[in-house]
C-alpha cells in the first residue's frame, strides 16, 4: 500500500519539530531556568510534558489520540518509574533507561520522548521534585528519542549494537544532569570543578550503564513482543 505524500510530508514536519525542541527549546528553557529562577521546577516540567506532547499529537494529525493509544504509553513510564523505586536502595542501578528504550522501539521516538519525561516526573513523585526534575526529564526523554530514532533507522539492528547504545545511555543521562550540577548548584562556576563532575560521575554512570544493559537483556525481546502485538492488536499509529 502507498503513504501519500502528504502523509510523508507531515511526518517529516513531526519529526522537525520535535528535533527543534530537543535541540533548541528545551536546553534554552533548561539552561534561563537553572541560571535565573530555580524555584519554577513545576512551571518548567508541566511546560515540558505539554511541548513533549506536540510531536506525539502531530502523529494523529492533531487529532485527539483515543484512550487506548495512551495505555500502552502510560503503562511503560508507570513501570519505568516503579522501576526506578523498587531499586532504589541500589545506588545508580535502575530499569528505567531500559524500560524507555523497549518503549520507543516499538511506539517511535516521539513516544520514547513523551516516556521518558514522564517517567522522571513521576519517579519523583517518591524521590522528591526538585530542580533537577526538568533535567531529568530531558535526559530520559533524549534517551527515549535516540533510541526510537536509531532502531526505527535500523542504525540499532542487533543485539551487540543495541548493548552498546544501551550502556552508552548511563552516560547520556549522567553527562546532562551533570550540566545541571555545574550551573544550577554549584554556586561559583569553574572549569576545574566543571571536569572534576565529569571525573567523579564516572563510576555512577557506569552502574547505569550496566544495569541498562542488564535490563535489556533480560527484557528487550519478550516485552518488545508484547507491545507489538498491542500494537498490532489495537492499530496503534507507528
């Protein structure tokens, strides 16, 4: 069967305005936020969910998703975020990336973005929201973009790549809450203290990166089998 054209066309556009978020609003947001007001944590995530939102709606056309194109989303950053709780007593080893991933493999990287920032902010319904939430919630939801990005490109087309990519995506995360660190914490910036984070997050980021690789193995391929058989089930958009 042959996609329109205007189909393609929109998808395109879908695809644009999400990278202009990732690249440009949100870091902008992130970064006037962090340096000038750090009490508006809740102001900037709500604002966060509702442009991660966009890109997601633009897959219907602007139309309003039916509630069963939401369930599976919601189930996911619901298991990322008890993911995240169940091992907390596990420093910096968590299910929660892999989790993200799974989910945009098979929903896209629209959906892994939505996923991912939603896990954070719910997450943190237990850890506690803070300033560091909107951070978190990009870095998860770049998590979920890339991953939905490369395995839809067919970049990630193996197990060995996929771990990787997976193990890779600790550091990701830690690197961005990092940047955090560095301009919203600490009170005087300097360049040696700036590299001293990036030193010092080294082994946490690698228990991330474990964990994720950890978690991928054990879950990627049953629980990627069952949300393609959702999808299929349900007509879920692609």
């Amino acid at each position: 069967m042959q996609i329109e054209p205007n189909k393609i066309k929109f998808k395109k556009y879908r695809f644009l305005v999400l990278l202009i978020l990732i690249v440009l609003v949100f870091p902008i947001f992130l970064l006037l936020y962090t340096m000038y007001d750090n009490r508006s944590y809740a102001l900037i995530s709500m604002i966060f969910v509702i442009l991660s939102m966009i890109p997601f709606f633009m897959k219907y056309e602007l139309k309003k998703p039916r509630a069963r194109e939401w369930i599976p989303l919601a189930v996911m950053a619901a298991l990322a975020s008890v993911g995240r709780v169940v091992f907390a007593p596990i420093p910096f080893f968590k299910p929660t990336s892999a989790i993200i991933i799974i989910t945009a493999s098979v929903f896209g990287a629209e959906a892994g973005f939505l996923t991912g920032a939603i896990s954070a902010l719910a997450s943190n319904l237990f850890f506690g929201q803070g300033p560091w939430t909107p951070w978190q919630m990009f870095s998860w939801g770049i998590i979920g973009f890339l991953s939905g990005y490369l395995i839809k490109k067919n970049i990630i087309n193996n197990e060995i790549k996929l771990y990787i990519f997976g193990g890779f995506t600790g550091f990701i995360f830690g690197w961005i809450m990092n940047l955090w660190t560095a301009t919203g914490y600490i009170h005087e910036f300097s360049w040696n203290t700036f590299f001293s984070l990036y030193i010092s997050s080294f082994f946490p980021d690698l228990i991330h990166s474990i964990s994720t690789i950890i978690f991928l193995k054990i879950l990627y391929n049953p629980w990627r089998a069952k949300l393609n058989r959702v999808k299929l089930k349900f007509g879920l958009v692609d």
